[in-house]
C-alpha cells in the first residue's frame, strides 16, 4: 500500500510536464575518462533557457522554440563546450554523447601515478578498510575527497570511519559487493585500473543515477567497449614498495563502422623481494570487453577479465620486536631454508569474472541495464599449524626478553640471539623439519607406530561462486525529473575449509583437535574434527579441520526521484530488500555432533531504506545541500555465526543492523576558489562483530561474538583550492571527527574444544573510541602546471586521534579483581589502567611530485611521473594496531600480552614512463 501511494504521488508531480516536446537532450562525459559530468548547466544562448544535468551526464530541455541556437555547457574543472544546434517543431534532438575537456591537464597527467597509488593502498590493507578509495574513485572535483582518497591512506583513513562494507561498488550497473563480508574487494580487479578508470561516484547519501547508493558512497565501473577511446596506452613503473615492477598495456578499436568495439589489457606487477624482507609479488591479469551495437536502440556487452596472485605477506608483532631488530618492517613469517628465505604466509587469489550487458533505449531519455555476472571468488592463505609441539612463531611472546623479566641472565641471552641471530628471530625451518623426521624414524607420544608431523603448512581456504543480476531503468520523465528504479538478485556459495600445502617432511597429520585431547582424553568422541572419518591421515591436499558452506540469496528492489529546478535540487527514493542463508556442514565436528553436519536452519531477514537529499542555489555560486536516510541491512553471514567451523549455532537473537544518517553541508564555487564544509551524524545500532583467539585461562581457542552493538560517527568536513594564477593552485583538507561506541553490548564466548557452554557477558565499551583509522586529519599542496608540459605538486599531512582496535576480552568485567587490589585506591588505579584505550602515533608526511608530458607527433605522446611520498623518511608511522584477546587473568597485567602494530615504510618511490597512440 506504501508503495502505491508513494507511485501515485509521483505521478502526480510529472503529469504537468509530459507534453513538453520541442527542444535537444544529450548526455554530457568527461573526453578522457568517459566518466558523466553531473552538475553541468546546458544553455540555449539565444533564449535563455537552461538545464543542469543527472548524476549520469543526461539533460534535456524541451519547452524550447524552433530555429538555430547556441549550446553552451559549463562545468567546473572544464573547458567551455559550445556547439550550433538547429531545433525542430515537435522534435527532441538528442546530441548523443557531448565530451569535455578537462581545464587542469594535472589530472590528465597523473593518471598513471592514481592508478599505482591506489593499488598499492590496497596491497597495504589485506582487510579490505581502505573504504575512501571505493567511495571516492570518480569523484574528481570534491577537494576534501581528493586528498581523503590518497593523502590521508599511509593510516589506513577511512571516511567518516565507516568500514568498506558502507561503500558500494557496481561495475556496469551490476552490485559487486559481496555477501559474506559485505564489501568490494578491489584487489578482484587484479591492478588493471587503467581498464576499470571508467568510473562515477556518488558521494554519501547522494543521489546516484546506477543504484541507491549507500552512507559510504557509491561507485559505478563502467567497461563497455564502445566507451573506450580508440588506440594504445602502455606504461612501465618501478616502485620500492609490495611489488617492484609493473607492466600494462591496453588497446582499444573503438566503434567501428559494423558496430563492433572490441578493448583487452594485460598486466604484470612483480617483485623477487619486497620492501618487506621475506615478502616477494608474483601476479599476471588480463582483462577483455567486447561490444556490438545493433542499432541506436540496442547493444549488448560481454567483459571478462582476472588475475592469479601469489604473495607473501607480514604481520603485525609487538613493539619489543621491532625494537629489537631495530625494524619497523619487521616481518616474523619468514626464515632461512637452503640459503633461501621461506614464507610461511602466502596468499593466492585468483577470481575469474565475467559480467553481460543488455543495453536497450527504447526512445530518447529512457535507458533498461541489464546485466547478468558470473564470479569465482578463491582466496587462500597459508600459515603454520602444530600438535603438542613448541610454538614455531618466532615472535610468541615466551621468546621474548620481556617474559624473562625477572631472570637478568635469560634476559641478557635472549636480547642477543634477537639482535644477533636470524634463526632465532626468524622462523627455523629447519628444526621444523627435523622434529618431523624423528617423528617418522622414532615415532611419538612414546608411541613406535605414530608418525604423524608435529608441525605442517596448510591452506585457510574462503572461497565463493557468485551468480548476480541487475535490470537498471533510468527514464528522463520531463525537463527537470528522472526516474530511477532498478532490481537485483546475488546468490552466493561460499565455501570454507583447510587443506594441508606442505607435510614438512612428515608422513601425515591427524585430523583431531589437540587441545581437546589434552582436556578430555577419556572422550574420543570430542577429539574429532569429523566422526564420519575419526582419526583420519591427512597427506598433502587433503582437507582437514573444517570444511562447510554457507548458502546466502539477497534480493532487492529500489526507486529513485531526482529533480532538478532552477534553485532547487532534490531528490528521495526507497528500497525494499530480502536476504536468507544457511549454513551445510560437510563435517560431523565431535564437539557438536547434532550440530555441525549437513543443512542447518535458514535465517531470513527483510530490509528497507529511505533516504531524500536536497540543495538550495543560493545565487549560482553558492549552495546549501542536505542528506538523510534511515536503513535496516541484514546481518552478514561471516559475522552471524558463533563457531561457524565447529556448529551450526547463530547468534541469539539475530536481527537487522539500524542505520540512521544525515549530513548538511554549505559549498561554494568562484573562479579561483572553489570548496565545501560539512557536519555529518550517523548511529548505527544493533550491529555484531566477531573474534578469534587463543584463551590462555581455559587454554583453548576462543570465538567471540558481540552483539547489539550501537556506533557513533560524527564530525566535519572541509576542502577548499585557490586559484594564485591559472596554472599555480593551492588546495587545502581536514576533518575533525568522533567515532565512539556508545553502549553496553553483550558477548559470547565459545570454546572450540567443547570445555564449556556458551557464555554471555556484559562487555562494558560505551564511550570508548573506534580504532583503526584516524579521527583527525589534515592536507595542505600545491599544484603548478609549467609551461612546456612539466606539472609539479608538493603536499603535507597531518594525521592524529586513530586508536588502537579494542578487543572486548579486556573490557568484561572482573568480579575477582578487588581480591588482588583490595583498597579502594588501588582497586581505581587498576580499573584506570585496564581500561585505557593506547593511540597510535601521531603522523606527518610529506609528498611531491614531478612530470612532464612529450608530444612526438600529432598521434603520439608520451609522459614520465616521479612521485616521491615520505620524504622525510619517517619510519615511525603506526598504521594500524590491535588489543590481543589474551589476557591475565592471574595478576591483571595488561602489559603481558601487549597491542601489536603495523608500520608504514619509510621513503616509497614511484617512477612512470607512458606512451599513447
């Protein structure tokens, strides 16, 4: 009933308007990108008549008079468009596509040097946070966002401190976000930007012509063939970061005269070592869209693309580590082995896609998408695992010196073979494998028959099959409305499980949890992974430990009104949504034998959203924009389950996230100086998050899950840039913001090896800040453009207020404690210490560039990019930190078990060559 009302209603308002049909329509792009210009006003010069176009570059103006006129389009950031258009009674001539120039060829000519900046910010963020790039990618002339999209990133900045699962991403109108995480992996794209750079953002809770967008913002690839200008562009780039090298090249045909485009790319990124010592980057892409154009009505694209990646990684460690090694890149995962260095943590990804389009304009203003996708999500990463073995972790923190304390001489010991021996500090391959070979020579556990490896390599496998469909209706209902509505399935597959990569010179493994054998060694039935094979030898391959699917169908239906009026720009629209998943377990776990095998209960949850937005023009130049929107999302299947690995047990109680936004914001836009202020306010309310660790008070590993969790972000934004002379332009950045939980959740504890029940728990984190990225953040650059091509740029950032990422363990209460501390003053100084939240370093980077541009012939040029960040060589930039989930319970010392950090490199190098004909 809702909907029908809200449909009438809107058909109400654009009934006046239908019969208006004299005059041009036309969609406006930007000439190099291809990216739709939004915001552009389109003048009949003759008669004053004037449209601004949609967030996908389409006008119309049809109350016109017939005769020859003059178009002119203005946009800031580029040149000028005039054009002689000759207007017909009773006739909308569509101009087709109108391509602007770019008036700061800065951007032109940092193309390149973007792409490589953004790859490499995600290499640095394996968790997929790096939310402002998602969000922000396309939105080209938003200074705050600019410098949000990659000066604030060597700490991991998040806008408004969402996580990435805010920001949607959608390439050619199909939703790419998947739904375990509930985010878009960009490393999916395989570091093929250049073929991907098509793209249009919408930022915030604005309006966007692809899909309802998100509080995060939203960005739309667009990779049909036809869209691509025609002919060849290659780079080569060196950079002393993940990887060392990197190759692309790409060609394009354009639309020929049959109506076929045809575009493919390939890349190579590269490194036999990285900046990291033990880490090295081997990947290989290939990316191809083919589209054939029937007739002015009807095309229909097919893109494919992917990239196999293998690459090992680091970790974060304790403070004491990179101390004693006097590194901050320290990297534990590695050891010597044949006079080789050897990774214990690799990951390999590989996701074949493959996404169809069905393009249909039906008449001018009205275009159908629909899309049809296919992908392949495989992503493994290895680490080592071992049974009733010493810990092979060169950094656990029994090695230590700090844990020797109180024994001077081990102390002294211990801090020379840290600084002095790399096979101390480092993993020891080889004693890894030599505790295997006794163990195939002398057997184990007393027992001659046993030869099982105390230590092997295995694979942490999260994969997914992913089937998704989109139809997108974009319909031009008169002048100054459009009609957006669109409709979307995904089914996803996701698959979880182990495999043993490497025996390590062992004969088998057996599949058993140790730390069940050790507490219930009269109860074989506990002991087992799965008791349809107890006991089984596992060999290279095999899978082990865990192995389940999680079976997830999310559907939903949206629509969207923009208008657009000489002093106004509003628009409002709504969606509806159902998402349902189970999870099937391929291992009957002995710790829930009733409870982890075949097909579990089916959760199902239904979703809304309404959002509306508005900007007054004040006088042309300046304009006053506000935002809001409610929303319920279904909890992510990842999060929803308490031990996914051992039972089929959701959270009590699962329900849908809260989201409750609003921003407001004044903008201004003169000749020379351009900018924006904002103030935005979001609550998100019955939120869940989960944790895995080892527990040392019941010596077992722990899953913990919070529930009922309410965040709050709130700050100011602001960016503007001067114009000292039409080539020399000074730009400026910052936010102040506060992102805060602000109540009391409930945790859930449960024990893997089936020692206890669940346990619920109050988890006292009201007031406390959000970790991960800074809450404060501030750029200042120049940028000239020099005569004879050369383009220089020198930038400064400020970031501070980013905290360390609680775990909730910590912040349980403590019924004991008054026994240990039993005066009040020290019962308080120790509730002081226990609850204070660390924050990372404070941060100062500076950043310039330089290049020049070559133009040989008419149809050849060339460009060089030397991008140099950090110059200052500052080695001490935190960027991003953890509280352990272990923590003791014997003495409440909360420096045993301290936060482990990340750290960004010093100097980082980037050098380009490009060519384009």
């Amino acid at each position: 009933m809702r909907l029908k009302l809200f449909l009438l209603l809107l058909l109400t308002a654009v009934i006046p308007s239908l019969a208006q049909t004299t005059g041009v329509a036309g969609t406006v792009v930007d000439s190099n990108t291809g990216v739709p210009v939004s915001g552009a006003t389109v003048m009949l010069d003759n008669q004053g008549l004037q449209a601004t176009t949609d967030p996908s570059g389409e006008f119309r103006i049809s109350t016109a008079k017939a005769g020859d006129d003059m178009l002119v389009i203005v946009a800031y950031g580029y040149q000028d468009v005039t054009m002689n258009v000759n207007i017909v009674n009773g006739v909308i001539d569509n101009l087709g596509i109108i391509k602007m120039l770019e008036s700061n060829l800065n951007n032109v000519f940092y193309e390149d040097q973007n792409d490589m900046l953004f790859d490499q910010n995600l290499l640095e963020d394996e968790e997929g946070s790096a939310q402002s790039i998602a969000a922000l990618t396309g939105a080209s002339d938003d200074v705050y966002y600019n410098s949000a999209s990659y000066d604030f990133q060597p700490m991991r900045f998040r806008i408004r401190g969402y996580d990435s699962k805010y920001s949607e991403t959608y390439i050619n109108g199909v939703n790419f976000n998947d739904m375990a995480r509930g985010r878009f992996n960009y490393s999916t794209l395989g570091g093929m930007n250049r073929a991907f750079r098509d793209r249009t953002a919408a930022l915030g809770l604005g309006a966007a012509a692809f899909g309802f967008g998100n509080i995060g913002g939203a960005t739309d690839i667009n990779t049909r063939a036809s869209h691509y200008a025609p002919g060849f562009n290659g780079s080569l780039a060196y950079t002393n970061s993940n990887y060392m090298l990197r190759a692309m090249a790409m060609y394009s045909t354009g639309l020929n005269k049959n109506g076929w485009a045809f575009t493919v790319s390939a890349i190579g990124r590269y490194a036999n070592e990285g900046v990291i010592d033990g880490t090295f980057y081997n990947s290989f892409g290939l990316f191809a869209s083919l589209e054939k154009v029937f007739n002015d009505k009807h095309s229909l694209n097919l893109t494919v693309w992917g990239a196999p990646t293998q690459r090992a990684t680091n970790s974060a460690t304790y403070e004491e580590a990179y101390q004693l090694t006097g590194n901050n890149l320290y990297n534990p995962n590695w050891g010597w082995q044949n006079g080789e260095k050897r990774s214990s943590k690799i990951v390999e990804t590989f996701d074949p896609t493959a996404v169809l389009n069905w393009i249909w304009k039906p008449k001018n203003g009205t275009t159908l998408n629909t899309g049809a996708a296919f992908r392949a999500v495989n992503y493994s990463t290895s680490a080592l695992n071992w049974y009733n073995a010493a810990d092979p972790r060169p950094d656990y923190y029994r090695y230590l010196p700090s844990y020797f304390a109180d024994n001077q001489e081990a102390f002294d010991l211990y801090t020379d073979l840290w600084r002095h021996d790399d096979s101390f500090r480092q993993i020891n391959w080889d004693k890894l494998y030599q505790a295997n070979y006794l163990n195939n020579q002398f057997g184990r556990g007393g027992n001659p028959d046993n030869h099982s490896s105390s230590y092997i390599l295995e694979n942490r496998h999260s994969n997914q099959l992913n089937f998704m469909f989109n139809s997108l209706l974009n319909h031009r209902l008169n002048d100054h409305m459009t009609l957006q509505a669109g409709v979307s399935f995904n089914y996803t597959r996701a698959h979880y499980y182990k495999t043993i990569r490497d025996l390590l010179g062992g004969e088998y493994w057996l599949d058993i949890d140790q730390y069940s054998e050790r507490d219930f060694p009269s109860d074989p039935q506990m002991l087992q992974n799965d008791l349809r094979n107890p006991s089984r030898r596992v060999g290279k391959g095999d899978t082990f430990g865990y192995d389940y699917y999680i079976n997830a169908l999310h559907g939903d239906f949206w629509l969207q009104n923009i208008i657009t009026l000489p002093q106004w720009d509003i628009n409002y629209g709504l969606k509806i949504g159902y998402t349902q998943f189970f999870r099937d377990g391929q291992m009957q776990n002995g710790r829930a034998p009733e409870n982890s095998y075949g097909k579990g209960a089916t959760h199902r949850f239904d979703t809304g959203a309404l959002k509306a937005g508005a900007t007054y023009k004040i006088d042309g130049r300046n304009f006053i924009s506000a935002h809001a929107g409610y929303e319920t999302v279904a909890p992510l299947f990842e999060y929803a389950y308490i031990s996914p690995r051992i039972k089929d047990t959701a959270i009590d109680g699962l329900q849908n996230e809260r989201i409750l936004s609003g921003d407001i914001s004044y903008s201004w836009n003169y000749r020379r100086f351009r900018g924006a202020i904002t103030g935005f306010w979001t609550e998100m309310f019955d939120q869940t998050e989960r944790s895995s660790f080892y527990d040392d008070q019941y010596s077992t590993f722990m899953n913990y899950v919070l529930k009922g969790v309410h965040t709050r972000y709130k700050g100011i934004e602001i960016g503007a840039a001067y114009k000292i002379t039409p080539s020399l332009t000074l730009s400026a950045a910052a936010t102040f913001a506060r992102y805060q939980y602000k109540n009391r959740p409930e945790g859930t504890r449960s024990y893997e090896n089936g020692m206890m029940d669940d346990i619920n728990q109050t988890v006292y984190l009201k007031n406390f800040y959000i970790g991960g990225t800074p809450q404060t953040a501030a750029n200042i650059g120049i940028d000239w453009a020099a005569p004879k091509s050369w383009f220089f740029n020198v930038n400064a950032s400020w970031m501070g207020d980013a905290y360390v990422n609680l775990s909730p363990i910590r912040h349980e209460a403590l019924p004991d404690l008054w026994e240990k501390y039993p005066t009040l003053e020290e019962l308080e100084a120790k509730m002081g210490q226990l609850a204070e939240q660390d924050k990372l370093k404070d941060a100062f980077v500076l950043n310039a560039s330089v290049g020049k541009l070559v133009y040989i012939n008419r149809k050849i040029s060339m460009n060089f990019n030397l991008n140099v960040e950090n110059i200052l060589n500052n080695k001490n930039i935190q960027t991003y930190a953890y509280q352990q989930g272990r923590f003791d319970y014997t003495n409440y010392d909360s420096t045993k078990y301290p936060n482990k950090y990340f750290y960004a490199q010093g100097i980082k190098v980037y050098l380009n060559v490009g060519i384009r004909f």
